[in-house]
C-alpha cells in the first residue's frame, strides 16, 4: 500500500461506533501506515429522521473525553505511528455559529465538513428520495452543500461528496454528473478559492463493491482541472478491520483524475505526499 495515512476513522466517541480507538490505530500501525487522524463525528441538532436510535444529541462528541483518550494513544504510540485528532462536523445553515465555536475548542489538526442532511432530512432513509428523481435527490444535497459551505468555511475537506449515491433505491451504482455541471463547479471553485480539498472516501468500494469512492472521477476531474490539489483519504470505518480498505483502488482512482499528491494534516495544514504512479 502506498497510501500511509487514513484520515477518516471512526471510533466509539461517534453514535454510530463501538470500536476502541487503540484498536484503530493497532490496525494502522499493522498495515504499516504513518499517520493516522481520527475523525469522530459531531453532527449538532441532528433532525427527527423517524429513526428511534437517533436523538438531537446521538452524534454529539464529548469532545474532552475524546480528546483525553487520543493524547493517552498519541504518548502510547510515540514512534511507532503519528496520530492526529480531527473531526468529522456535520454542516446546517442555522449551525454556522455554533460550529464555527466548535472547530476553535480544541486543538483540531483536521476538520472533515459533511452534509448529513439536507433541508431538516437525512438521505441515508429511504423516505428521502419518495416522490421524486434520484437526480432530483441529488440536485437538493448539492444545492445543500453549497449553501452550507457558503455560510461555513471553517474546514479544510469537504467530505464525501456525491454519497447519496451508497444510498440510491435503485442500487445504481454511479450517476452521470453533467446536468449539475454548474452547480458543481460553483462547489469546487470556493472550495479551490479557500485553499480546501477533498475527502476521498473509499467506503462504497469496500463496503458495496461500487467502482467510484465519494467523490467519483468525473468530480475528481473536474476539481484538478480548476485547480485543486488537496485531496485526503479515508476509509470511513466504523471498526479496526476496515481501516485502509481499498486504499490501493482509491490511488488507482486518484492518479486517474489527475493527482500527483495527496495531503496529510496536522495543525490544520496540508503536508504533501507523493502518489505512486499507477500504471
Ligand atoms: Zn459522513
Ligand atoms: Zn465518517
């Protein structure tokens, strides 16, 4: 693997995880990886999704307990592998403020932005896409997402974009991004303006076999051509065995679109790796 660094983990200080954090980064030193970030979600105010596991609190971080336990890891592992404490912070318009005094309450070395929800509902149900085009669903979480990032800038990689494809009720797999060309492009280009990247997600290659990560190549593309250099990796895993998963895929997929390098945070700025060129 060539790849060293997995930048969006997941632990038990999520909702949606029970996984040790010693486990995760026993797993990243095991595939001889460098760096590891954990990025624990905190999604402030989440909406009633008709879900009975989920509460307005189910993905706020105790952010203290968190941090407590990464700097007990980060001594425990001194020399052995660098460990980084992010976030994954969920964005809603009527959230900028609250999350903007979030990002500045610990010393975060990454800030993943992700749009869980759009207008109040969550495209992980399948309540989300009654009625209406999968194209009609993607055009609301793009229209959402640049909403969000216009009102919020405090990140540095605007995480898994286009994934309401993983969540598609047809099961397609990919979905051709020409129609929201403009929409799109507004995206990238503030990003681009800000000095912010992309996460480059692997989950729907190793969770679903799909042939794209989150964002797809014709994005990834498209990003490049405008300018952006800024692209991380992760996983996305939710337990230690999948920290890594198809890493190699993901840089197969990268050099496809254009990239060189990838970036590797700490103190919320990019160190830039080489990619291994692909043949
Ligand atoms: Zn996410
Ligand atoms: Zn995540």
């Amino acid at each position: 693997m060539a790849i060293l660094a997995d930048q969006h983990v997941h632990s038990h200080h999520s909702g949606d995880s029970t996984e040790r954090m010693e486990a995760v980064a026993e797993r990243a030193v095991r595939l001889g990886m460098t760096d590891l970030c954990f990025t624990d979600h905190n999604d402030f105010d989440y909406p009633d999704v008709g879900d009975p596991r989920v509460t307005p609190t189910t993905f706020c971080l105790d952010t203290d307990a968190y941090y407590r336990e990464y700097l007990d890891l980060r001594a425990h592992y001194a020399g052995r592998i660098s460990l980084q404490y992010g976030v994954e912070l969920g964005l809603q318009p009527q959230l900028a403020g609250e999350n903007r005094a979030f990002a500045a309450s610990k010393p975060f070395d990454l800030i993943i932005a992700s749009i869980h929800v759009a207008n109040r509902r969550d495209p992980y149900y399948p309540s989300f896409y009654e009625g209406r085009t999968e194209e009609e669903a993607m055009r609301e979480m793009l229209e959402a997402t640049l909403e969000n990032i216009s009102l919020y800038d405090d990140f540095d990689v605007l995480g898994h974009l286009d994934y309401i494809i993983r969540y598609f009720p047809s099961g397609r797999q990919t979905m051709d991004m020409t129609p929201f060309s403009g929409l799109l492009d507004d995206i990238l280009r503030l990003l681009i303006l800000r000095g912010q990247g992309l996460d480059l997600n692997t989950a729907p290659l190793w969770k679903k076999g799909y042939p794209e990560m989150n964002p797809s190549r014709q994005i990834l593309t498209r990003y490049r051509e405008l300018g952006g250099r800024i692209v991380t990796f992760g996983s996305d895993a939710h337990q230690a065995e999948h920290v890594g998963d198809a890493f190699d895929l993901a840089e197969k997929l990268a050099v496809e679109s254009g990239f060189t390098e990838y970036a590797v945070f700490r103190n919320r700025k990019p160190d830039m790796r080489k990619l291994t060129s692909v043949s």
